[in-house]
C-alpha cells in the first residue's frame, strides 16, 4: 500500500470527486472531438464550463482545505504521498491567486477568440483576431502577476505547463540549440540527400491500407486496442485519457503521404503508453497521470523518431509498409529516406526533426517580447517574418502561414510551446540511456522486442505519474535533468554522418 497515513487517506477520499469530474470531462472531450454532432458545440462547452467550476470548487472547499493543511504537516510522509501534497498544493495555489474575475474573462475571450482566429486564419485577415490577441496577452500579463515570479513574468506561464521550468533555464538551452540546429541544417541542405521533394510526399493512398499499417503497428508495439485503448478519427490527433485502463488516441487521414498519418499514430501512442503505464496504485488520486507537458511529449517523441523514424523500425517492418500501395515496391533505405525528409518549411507542424525547435525558438522569442510588453500585438506579423527568415530562411507571404498558423495563443496557452523542445531534448537523452543500459536500443526493435523498451519507460518514468516534480524524476532516473546536447548529437548522427 503506497497511501498508508490516516489524513492522506481522508485527502484522497475527499479528492475522488474532483478526479471523477475530470473523468467525466475527458470523455465530453473525446467525444467533442470525434463523434458529437456538430451542432453540439454550444452546450458542451456550457457544460464543461460548469463542471469546472465545480471541480475548483470542490478544491478550494474549507473542509477540503483544512485536510490539505494539515496533511502537509504531517511528519514521515513516503515519496508518493508527498507527491500528493505537492500536486494538491499547487493547484490550490493556482486556483487561489487568480481572482474569479480574471478567470471568467480569460475563458470568454480566448472561447470568443479561438472563434475569430479561425476565420483569421482563414480569410487571412489579421484585424478579425488582432482585437482578440491583445486582449489575451494584457489579461495573460495580468495572469503572471497574480501567479507570481521570481526572475521574469514568463516563468509564471512556463510553470504551469512544465512545473518549476524558468525562462532563464529555456533561454540557455535555446542558446545552446540555435546555432547549432541552423548548422545542421546548412549542411543537410547542402548535401541534398534529405532534403530533395521525395515523391510519396505527394503520392495518394487508400485509406483501407493505411489503416492497416496503424493496427499492425500499434498491434506490434503491444498497444492494448480495445481492452484499455482506443484508436478513432478527429480533426487533430491528440490523446486523452480517462484512467490508466481507458487512454484514447486519434488519427486522420488527409489520402496523401501517408507517413503522415503513420506518425500521427506512432506520435500518440507515445503519449497514451505514458498514461497506461501508470502504477495502477495511483488511480484516483491526483499524482496518476502524467506529470508535465515536456515529459510527456518526450514519450511521444522518443516513439515518433527515435523509434519510427529509424533504420530498424523501417527494417524490422518493411513488408507491413509495404501493405500501403505508394511504397510497394520501394526498398528500405528510399523509405528511411521518406520518413526523414529535412525542409525549411512555413508551418510548424508539418516540420521535420532538424527544423521544428526552429520555430520553437521563433515563439519562445515572440512571448516573451508579448508578455513583458516589449513588443505589441501590431508589431508581432513583421517581427515573426523577419525572425522566420533569420531562423530558416523562408519568408511567410501571408498570415495563415505566418503568425495565424497555430491555435495556441487564441487559447490563451502562452507559455506552451516551449514543452515541445523540452520533450524533443529529452526524448533523445533517454535514448542515449537506455541505449547504454539495455545494452543496444536498436538491436530491440529490429528484433521487434518492444517489451523491454516498454518496461524500461515505465521503470524509468511512467509508473510514477506525478510523484515527482519533472526535474527531480530526471535526476532521479537519469542523475541529470533536461540536457540539449543529446539531441544536437542524435541529429548529427543521424543526418551528417
Ligand atoms: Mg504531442
């Protein structure tokens, strides 16, 4: 038994309302996104406004309150009940400083904003979300200040995606990162190997056939499809998750380049296995699920291109590829060579491994300009076209490709993208561990032994959910915290070597 002292005990029954409300959110979620009817959108978004309500609410009830303090005095706690102390108290922390005023304006401008930004985007008219986008950034400004800082007012909004993340700490690694991935990329434009148009990027599939390469490889990672897991269709690909024995992933399917949608799958089932691989003691209780955004995204990574985008896993499951009629006759090494095209490109997403934190760092750069108030909203379009030239060297000739791309700051997720790059350096640090301690990752998956990489993770991460603070599990499984010479190292193996 992990939860054994009396006034945890009493914490955790009284906090098993909270998670049931979170469980009731993530299904309307999932079905938000999947299968609700369209016209469905208005009352969802009323209820889930209300259930959270509730749930902060039940959090900062008196009753509630008073177990929590007296639970943090307690003497002798063990790791996991610590963990739930800390994760309760800074949620607590966070419901309190902001005042309910800033909360209900915060949530009716980025719902009305997310709106305008859409049709923003696309009719390529800035003006219809400019309006929107300042009002964001003063009332996320206003948002730092009631969270507090010590150093800058971004550590406030980096805190809650990456906890105890501070710009000072992304600004060194970005430091690190930016003359070196721009070298990377010289040399690999250079010598055109990766970065010629490859014709399956434009070459259409059947749906059927992909879908199979999914359920093959996801049958192959052991993915629990059906018992515990789920995989459908949205919009977007993204993954939720209910409880540990109930994560959902999503993919789509555009017809054309399929690894596409390969990735999208490979790239959730990162994050779902996280989810699933949680200690089963911890249901309930708010340390079960994944800790921070970077730690999780480093799970989605390390599937996606450490694994998937390798020469063993293109090896290990050529004839399962194959099953998609644009590779049928294609070897191995064109696909290896399909699955790793480099390319300065305008949009985010659909950026390769050596170009994506790229456009990170243009966004770190941009927010903390918007949030010290350095630079206004109107100056923000001729800031992002000159820093997307300086950074890649291409230049957007619109909005839609340039600052209206992404839907982040519409929500008023200021302070997010930066978990993308975390998860990335990380992804690649892990890999570098588990190589040495296993003894040979890609001997693994050639062999297709997925298992051992599997148990690896959840002895390393998963099993823990939310026990430790990011920074304290990494030192704790790898004796060092977030380090980006890993990453640099992987992509000169791999791409000038
Ligand atoms: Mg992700």
């Amino acid at each position: 038994m992990y939860f054994e002292n009396e006034v945890i005990k009493d914490l955790l029954r009284l906090y098993r309302r909270v998670w049931a409300l979170s469980h009731a959110m993530s299904v309307m979620g999932w079905d938000l996104e999947t299968y609700m009817p369209a016209e469905g959108v208005e009352e969802r978004s009323v209820a889930h406004a209300e259930l959270s309500l509730m749930a902060q609410e039940l959090l900062l009830r008196r009753e509630f309150l008073e177990v929590l303090e007296k639970a943090s005095k307690q003497e002798s706690l063990n790791d996991y009940e610590e963990g739930v102390v800390r994760v309760l108290e800074r949620e607590v922390r966070i419901a309190k400083a902001l005042p309910p005023r800033l909360v209900e304006e915060l949530a009716r401008v980025t719902q009305e904003g997310r709106v305008a930004w859409k049709v923003a985007r696309e009719k390529n008219d800035l003006e219809v979300f400019r309006p929107y986008l300042e009002k964001i950034v003063n009332l996320t400004r206003e948002k730092a200040n009631y969270l507090g800082f010590k150093e800058h007012p971004y550590d406030a909004l980096l805190d809650l995606y990456e906890e105890g993340m501070t710009t000072r700490d992304v600004d060194t690694m970005f430091t690190y990162l930016e003359p070196r991935l721009r070298k990377v990329l010289d040399k690999v434009l250079s010598e055109g190997r990766y970065s010629a148009d490859h014709p399956l990027e434009k070459e259409k599939y059947l749906r059927e056939e992909a879908e199979k390469l999914n359920l093959a490889i996801l049958e192959a990672f052991g993915f629990p499809l059906g018992k515990r897991a789920r995989l459908d269709v949205s919009a977007h690909p993204f993954t939720i998750n209910m409880g540990v024995r109930d994560v959902r992933i999503t993919t789509r399917y555009e017809g054309y380049d399929f690894k596409r949608t390969l990735f999208s799958v490979i790239h959730e089932f990162g994050h779902a296995l996280y989810e699933l691989q949680i200690d089963e003691e911890l249901r309930y209780t708010p340390v079960g699920s994944g800790v921070s955004l970077g730690i999780h995204e480093s799970q989605s990574r390390f599937w996606e291109n450490v694994i998937g985008r390798s020469r063993a896993f293109v090896n290990a499951f050529i004839d399962l590829i194959r099953l998609v009629s644009p590779a049928r006759n294609r070897d191995p090494e064109d696909i290896y060579v399909y699955f790793n095209t480099v390319k300065p490109s305008l949009i985010r997403v659909d950026a390769d491994e050596v170009t994506y934190n790229l456009h990170i760092i243009l966004r770190f750069k941009l927010e903390k300009l918007m949030i010290t108030g350095e630079v206004k909203v109107n100056e923000l379009p001729e800031l992002w076209n000159n820093e997307m030239e300086n950074l890649l060297g291409v230049r957007p000739k619109n909005y839609s490709e340039g600052l209206l791309q992404d839907i982040h700051w519409s929500m008023g997720s200021i302070g997010y993208f930066p978990t993308y790059t975390l998860g990335t350096l990380l992804s690649s640090q892990i890999a570098h561990h588990m190589d040495r301690d296993l003894k040979g990752l890609y001997t693994h998956v050639i062999n297709k032994d997925f298992q051992v990489i599997k148990d690896y993770l959840r002895e390393k991460i998963h099993r823990w959910g939310s026990v430790y603070p990011p920074k304290k599990l990494l030192l704790k499984s790898f004796s060092e915290t977030y380090n980006p010479e890993y990453f640099v190292r992987y992509l000169e193996e791999k791409f000038l070597s």
